[in-house]
C-alpha cells in the first residue's frame, strides 16, 4: 500500500552517510548533531512537533563542507556584448572584454605603462600577469608569451561543454483531470467551484494559501438536498485532497486541475496524463512558494551539469544516478544548487521577470518553466565555470542562493511555519560546516545565559554576518539608530547587485513571529519606511541602499531563525498576507 512522504517534493532518509554512491562524502548541518534523528515532515503532511516543541530537524554527520569558491569577477548583466570596436575590444559600462582563441570572452584590464591587455579571471580580484594580444586584425586574441613575460606559465584552455538538452513542450490540457462534468455545477455565492472526475465541489472563494490559517480550507459537495456536506481539503502546500483517497491528491497548475499520485520509490509527486493519452508522467518540485509546483529538472539526460555541479560543491567522488530511487543527502544538496541557480538565471536573463516587483517574481519564474522549461545551456556554462575556476562567460550571472530560493509567505498573524521551511531544501539557504571565525561566535553565543537577551541577540546577528560575509555576499554598513538597538538588523547586497534586509530571531517553537509595531508588522513595507525614516541622514550606506530597492519594488527580505541548537536557518519571506482578505 502507498504511504504518504516523508517530503513530496523531494524525499529523504535521516542517516549519518550520504549513501547511494556517495560513501566517501560526509557532510554535517549547523548546530550539535542530536542523539537520535528523526524523518522530516513536510507538505501534505500535518506539522507535527516533539520534546516540549523543538524541532526535529535531520542530522547529519560531522565532517567539514567545502569552503566556497574563489572570487569571481564580476561580468555585465544581459545577454550580448554587442560588436567589438575597433581595436577589437567589448566595451561595455566601463569594462573591456575580448573573445579568446580558445572560444571564451573574459574581461582585460589595460595597463598604460606597457600597452599591454591582461584577463581578470574568476579566480582573481585584479587583473594577472598573463598578457593577451590580437591577433591581426580580427575580433579574436590569444594568450602571449613575451620576454618580459616569459616566466609567467600560461592558463591552460578550458574546452567549453556542449549545450545541454531542452525541456519537452508541456501541454497540460493532457493531464486535465476534471472529466466529463467540467462545465456543469451549480454556481453557490461565496463558493469557487472546483471540478474533480466530472464531480463539482466547492471551497472558500475567499481561501488563499498566503494566509492559510485564516480561511476556510475545506472542500464541500452538495447532497441530493442540496446541503453542502465536507468532502475533503486543501492543504498548505496546495494539494486537493479528498476524502478516503490519500494516495491521490490534485493540484491547480496554471488553469488547469490535474491528478498527482506519489511515487513511493522516488519519495515524490508525480503528475498523471488523463484518459489513456501515452503523455509521460511529470515528476514535481517546489516551485517559487511551498504551494506552487513546477516540473523536475531532466536528470536523466544532464550528466554534464550534474557532474559540474557536484566538482562546484567538492563532491567529485560521487557518482550516483539522482534520477533513481531516493536521492542521498550530498545529492540533495548538489540538486538544490542547481535548481536554485537554474532559477535565478531565469530571472536574471528575462528583463520583464528582472525587473517585475519582488512578490511576482517567483510565480513569473514558474511560468516561464512550465512554457519554456529550464535553462539548461546557460546552467552548463555557469556550473562548468565555476567548477573550471575560469571566467564566467559574459552575461551569464554569479550564483546567489537566496535569487533561486522560494519565498516563504507569512500567515495572516505574521508567523511563518519554522518546521515545513527546515525540512524542505528549496525553502531556506543551503546548510554548511562553521569556518574557524563562524565557530567562535558560536561558541560566544553559547557561551550566554538565556537571560542575557540584549547580548544574545547580538552574538545572533553576528552569527549570520559572518556567514553572508564568508560566502561572498558584501554587508551594507548601516540601518541603525538608537544606539544600534533599533532598524534593520543586517543589509546586505548580493553579487549580482540585489538588496537584502535579514531579521535575525531566536526560535524556540515550531514558529517564528513578526512583532507588530504600531500598524505593521516588522518586515512590511510600512514597517521598512518607519525604519528609514528613523534612520540618520549621515547613514553610511544602508539608508540609501534600501530605500533605493524598496522604491523599486526590488527589496528582499530574509528571516535568520536560530533554532535551540544554534543551527541557522535562512529564508525568503513575503509580508504581503498579513493584509489579505
């Protein structure tokens, strides 16, 4: 018989190795491994909480992650160079670029007192002693070797990777799942109609998963009487399920209500084709919220991401098929990177996507999956660079967590489920070893009595500014008045220019809450303005920063929830709920 999962998105067991190929790899989480672990829950799935409310959150062992990688230069943003000049040069916002012998363009930097072009590679913050030169007069150049310059070994090429598969065209009219019935029911006011098997049943017009907790999540049928009596739910994450039938549940993908059914071997979703049409089943993935859905990548036919990927994270020794069976937790890990720098390439390559305000940002990001599918060319380039330590090819943009990750909606009350965001990878940052510098705040943070609120929220924020600054991303000095014990805990910027605002909490339960300060809630917009109107004129960076994003409608907001362990979780959030309905 089918179980429910454990995770139907992406299923796991709790062990101490990675498994399935992965023997050699070990890799730990945040904070002190438990005594025992227990298995996630997540999704359709009641919530479920132990040992007086702290969470049960998988452990894995003890072993250091990689550190990160070098830092890689920065290349402009957008999808062409444009012409060469006429000394044969890309000059593009200030930056020279010129294309290689080899097949890539990396960015020069002149030196006048030599005349001279040397590339700034991804490993290197300044330009290094390698010298190129054109050759002749056409739009290509070459690695030099001069007599000033003959000591300096230069860079073997790196031969590019072919482009990858594409993604079938989806017609979800195959996997329609509402049967004869679809255009009879009788209109009830106050009731969305839902048509399952040609059977009519209604919910709350009103219900929205943004504000789960506050609406009506049940699902009615009319009797012969016309009484509506329940017949089943809908659940956080969006799946239809109706009453005696736990094995099959239904989700709303577009316009269109289809039937998923659980893999058991995979631990996963699948999406079903109706009637006997031969369309193929559609393995699913979180989307942009806990509630939205998009296909699996192909893991079957993108060996050369995968592989780059995997060398990216330091897992070169693993070499288990990720589309079979239950996936390892190192493979997991390697899944979520590229997932998540699959998505942000999306958006970053898509000016309309780019630039749409942050709340529409991630279902625009699911759209464009379902019609076009994933950017698996560009993926391979980014992937293969970043595993090459060469250059990133122009346009193609520097891997930010956090661009890729799905937003987390708060409920009507301001809290957000801390347990359905820790089980489910694409819902919070990727989770690492401490570093040296990382670890002694820990332990300055431990070391604190409970007590000692004031000095153990600020062992907490420094937790996480070491953490963003240790994996690249630039602290905006700032965002304080007051002494420094009011505003924005932590600004940040990411690599490819995007601003974050981080609330740091302390989790003691299976929620975290946004504290109500006069009319808002902290996070909303209003509460952001407060803030900024609070802030010195003398800021010293943060106040523009982030007044600049929000008037944009381009500001991120982060929660970093410190759970009894000291393990830090991230997240996405969008406040926009609490003033829904």
């Amino acid at each position: 018989m089918q179980q429910k999962p454990q995770s139907p998105r992406t299923a796991g067991r709790p062990s101490g190795r990675a498994g399935d190929g992965a023997d050699t790899v070990m890799v730990r989480d945040y904070g002190r491994p438990a005594s025992t672990t227990q298995p996630a829950y997540q999704g359709a799935q009641r919530t479920r909480y132990r040992n007086g409310g702290l969470l049960g959150v998988p452990q894995i062992s003890a072993l250091e992650l990689p550190g990160p990688p070098p830092p890689t230069a920065l290349l402009v943003a957008g999808d062409t160079l444009g012409a060469v000049n006429a000394e044969g040069i890309h000059d593009v916002n200030g930056r020279s670029y010129v294309n290689l012998d080899t097949g890539q363009t990396v960015q020069v930097i002149h030196q006048p007192a030599s005349g001279t072009y040397h590339p700034r590679l991804a490993h290197q913050l300044a330009a290094g002693s390698t010298v190129v030169q054109r050759v002749g007069n056409t739009s290509t150049w070459t690695n030099v070797t001069t007599a000033a310059h003959s000591s300096v070994p230069i860079a073997t090429p790196v031969t590019m990777p072919t482009p990858g598969p594409r993604d079938p065209q989806w017609d979800l009219q195959l996997y329609d799942a509402r049967g004869a019935g679809a255009a009879t029911g009788t209109p009830i006011p106050g009731k969305k109609q839902y048509v399952i098997g040609g059977q009519n049943y209604y919910g709350d017009e009103l219900f929205s998963l943004d504000h789960y907790k506050a609406g009506d999540n049940r699902l009615y049928m009319q009797n012969a009487n016309g009484v509506l009596q329940p017949r089943g739910s809908i659940t956080e994450d969006g799946m239809i399920q109706l009453s005696g039938d736990p094995a099959v549940a239904y989700l709303e993908v577009g316009s269109v209500l289809v039937r998923v059914e659980l893999d058991s071997t995979r631990n996963k979703y699948q999406l079903i084709p109706n009637g006997s049409n031969s369309a193929p089943g559609i393995y699913l993935d979180t989307g942009g919220s806990r509630a939205s859905w998009v296909p699996e990548m192909r893991l079957d036919s993108i060996g050369a991401i995968i592989n780059a990927a995997r060398k990216s994270l330091g897992y070169t020794g693993v070499t288990s098929d990720m589309s079979q069976g239950l996936m390892s937790t190192v493979d997991k890990q390697t899944y979520c990177y590229m997932r998540q720098y699959a998505r942000q390439m999306i958006a970053f390559d898509n000016p309309r996507i780019r630039n749409a305000p942050v709340q529409q940002r991630d279902r625009m990001i699911d759209a464009h999956i379902w019609t076009h599918g994933y950017p698996y060319d560009r993926l391979l380039l980014g992937t293969h660079a970043r595993a090459e330590g060469v250059a990133l090819p122009p346009g193609v943009v520097q891997f930010d967590a956090f661009q890729g990750m799905a937003t987390v909606a708060a409920r009507r009350e301001g809290t957000f489920n801390l347990e359905a965001v820790a089980v489910n990878d694409q819902l919070h940052y990727p989770y690492r070893g401490r570093r040296g510098d990382e670890q002694d705040f820990f332990d300055q943070w431990r070391a604190l009595d409970i007590k000692q609120t004031r000095q153990r929220g600020a062992a907490n924020e420094q937790m996480y500014r070491e953490l963003l600054k240790n994996d690249g991303y630039r602290i905006i000095p700032g965002g304080t008045y007051g002494g420094s014990q009011n505003g924005f805990d932590l600004v940040f910027m990411g690599p490819a220019g995007d601003v974050y605002v981080l609330e740091v909490k302390h989790a003691k339960s299976g929620h975290v809450s946004m504290a109500r300060v006069n009319q808002h809630f902290q996070m909303e917009d209003g509460w952001v303005t407060r803030v900024l109107s609070k802030l010195d004129s003398h800021d010293p960076g943060a106040r523009q920063q982030v007044a600049d994003a929000l008037a944009r409608q381009r500001l991120f907001k982060v929660i970093g929830a410190t759970l009894p362990d000291g393990k830090l979780v991230l997240f996405k959030i969008d406040m926009s709920a609490v003033r829904a309905r």
